[in-house]
C-alpha cells in the first residue's frame, strides 16, 4: 500500500560521505622502471601500458616502438614497478568545508526525495562483527584505503549533523537499516501503516520487505517490494556471493545436475543472471531457499567433507551446510541489534525448509 507521508526517512550516508572525500582528491601512479632505477607518474595505468588485459598500448607502447626503431631491445611489462597513490587537489584551499557542501548537497536531496516528518542519517560504527565471523576469506579483504580527508570529514559531519545522526555500533549502517525496515513491516502487518521508508544504494537491503527509495535512481521513486522479492534477493546472493564489494565467496557454479533439471546453460561462474534463471521460477520463500539448499549439496556432495587451510592458517573440514552457514551468516542483514542468527534455525527451518 503506497503512502503519502512517512513519520521518518532513514537513510544509510556512509556512501555520500565516502563520495564526497574522494572528490577531493586524484589517483595517479608512479612507475618504477627496476633495472635503472627511473621513476615516471601517469595518472593511471591505462596511460601507462594501455588495457589491462594486454598491457601492449598506452607510454608503454609509444616508448618501445621508438626503441625498437632505433634498435634496441624493447622494455617488458615486468620490468615495471607500480605504485598507487593519491593526493588531494590544488584546486581548492579547504578541502574538508568544501567536500562537506558536498554532504549538505546530498542531504537536501535526501529531504526532497521522501515526504515525511524527520530524516535520520546512519553511518557505520568502528567496529564489525563480522571480521571475526569470517573463515573462508577475511571479510572487505578487498577494500582500498579510505580518502585522504575521510576521518577529518566523518568528523564535521557528525558536528554539524549532530542531532540527525545514527552510529551503527558493531555493525554496518546496512544492518541498522535492516532492523528499522523489519520493525516497519511488523508495524505494518499490525496496522496497515508504514512508519519508515529507507534510503540506500546498496542492493543487499533489498532483502528486507520495506518501503525504500534509491537515492542514485530518484525516478523510482518510492518502491515497495514483496517477501517474496526480498527472498529471492537473499536467495541470489547465498549463490553469487558479493566478492567484489565485501569479499564473500558464493557457490562457484552449479552443477551439470542442478543445470539439466532447471534448464540452465553452461556458464563460467555463477553470476546474478544464472542465479536469478534457477530463482525466478520461484512462487515462494520456501522454493527460493530449497534450490540454495539444492545447489549446495549438489556442488560439495550431500555428506562430503572438504578441507582446506583458511585464510588465519588454521585446518578447517566442512560440509556444505558449513559453506552455506558462513556465507548466509555474512550476507544476512540482521533483524535485531544483538547480531545473532542462524540461517538454518531461524530462516530455513522456520520455513519448513529440509537441510
């Protein structure tokens, strides 16, 4: 049911504060050639050695050319150091008041895109409980440094946002989000009524059944999404996993079986596409996870264990449950402030799903 005001805008402002720093500043590389010992800067590496799959265009390429010309040997890509750096621009005289009208930019948009009676902005705290929860992999193991003036601007915003602001204490700002949005649909499944619509970006809230709005995409508008819709989101990413954001395995492919029996063709990987052919056909939460479930003890064997030395050098032996228990651990966006689950216990068995 669509509504024309909310009694509070929630909105997960960890992405524009993160956006607004590193507007302040510019990437570049200095390159090291090893044998002399000749350093250069380029501003990133596609001026220096052209696409990344090749390395054969860019400097790199102008200057071997003229080498071989002139007869002598041309320079290898691994003859090469490359270092990644940053600074801020010189372009601007107080780089923090300046990326902060960014901030105040963003939350004027903010108060425009949902019409309701206060707004809230959440930020992540220090701490995360799930660096610790992580076997596999270490979780964000991927992430680059913060922005040069992240922390100097994190703090004038929390000075000048002050009474507007939410600090997520041992967990992301998504999982706050995560628990307002489940109160909301409580609420709502009570009276009819949405007390809440939530703000974000990052699709892993999509998991959560609550009125919400994407801020990069304000001609959505307002979207109000289904159970069965957020299931299928949690669903796709038991099997995709998020690797490139924050470091979680998924299932590396489905198996000949489960592809014969579902019709789905051979692919490298399992990515979002595959996921969604083995989920959409889906009529409810129950069929969404039965597959998950399906495809796990298809890919690791019904009873197999595996072992493997994880990424704090100790000897694990798992199952499939153990596999799928840590990812759906990971990527859950949790319910309550205390932070413990059980995928198995609470949502599968909860469901009447078999493992």
């Amino acid at each position: 049911m669509e509504q024309d005001n909310f009694e509070l805008h929630i909105a997960d402002f960890d992405t524009p504060i993160y956006k607004a720093a590193t507007s302040m500043q510019e990437n570049y590389i200095i390159v090291t050639h090893v044998p002399s010992g000749n350093k250069k800067e380029f501003s990133n590496k596609t001026e220096f050695y052209g696409g990344w799959k090749n390395k054969d265009g860019g400097w790199l390429a102008d200057i071997n050319f003229d080498r071989v010309e002139s007869g002598k040997e041309p320079f290898l890509v691994e003859d090469f150091e490359i270092e990644e750096l940053s600074r801020l621009t010189d372009e601007v005289d107080n780089h923090v008041e300046e990326a902060l009208k960014g901030i105040d930019y963003s939350v004027g948009k903010l108060k425009k895109l949902v019409p309701a009676n206060d707004y809230q902005l959440v930020i992540g705290g220090k701490e995360n409980f799930r660096y610790d929860l992580a076997q596999e992999v270490p979780y964000k193991g991927q992430r680059v440094e913060k922005p040069l003036i992240f922390a100097e601007l994190r703090d004038a915003f929390l000075r000048k946002y002050a009474s507007k602001i939410f600090i997520a204490e041992g967990r992301e700002a998504d999982d706050y989000l995560s628990e307002k949005g489940y109160e909301n649909y409580r609420h709502f499944m009570k009276t009819g009524v949405w007390k809440y619509c939530l703000s974000y970006i990052d699709k892993d809230i999509d998991m959560v059944v609550s009125p919400h709005v994407n801020p990069n995409k304000p001609e959505l508008g307002i979207i109000y999404n289904s159970p069965l819709e957020a299931a299928k989101c949690y669903a796709s990413q038991l099997l995709t996993g998020d690797k490139s954001v924050d470091n979680i395995l998924g299932l590396p492919s489905l198996t000949e079986d489960i592809r014969d029996k579902y019709g789905i063709k051979k692919t490298n990987g399992l990515g979002k596409a595959t996921a969604d052919k083995l989920l959409d056909p889906c009529d409810t939460p129950k069929e969404c996870f039965e597959r998950v479930v399906e495809a796990y003890k298809s890919y690791y064997g019904p009873r197999k264990k595996h072992t493997f030395t994880n990424f704090r050098d100790e000897e694990l032996k798992w199952g499939w449950k153990d596999f799928l228990s840590e990812r759906a651990n990971l990527l859950w966006m949790y319910r309550t402030e205390d932070c413990k689950y059980d995928i198995f216990e609470d949502t599968f068995k909860g469901l009447g799903v078999k493992v």
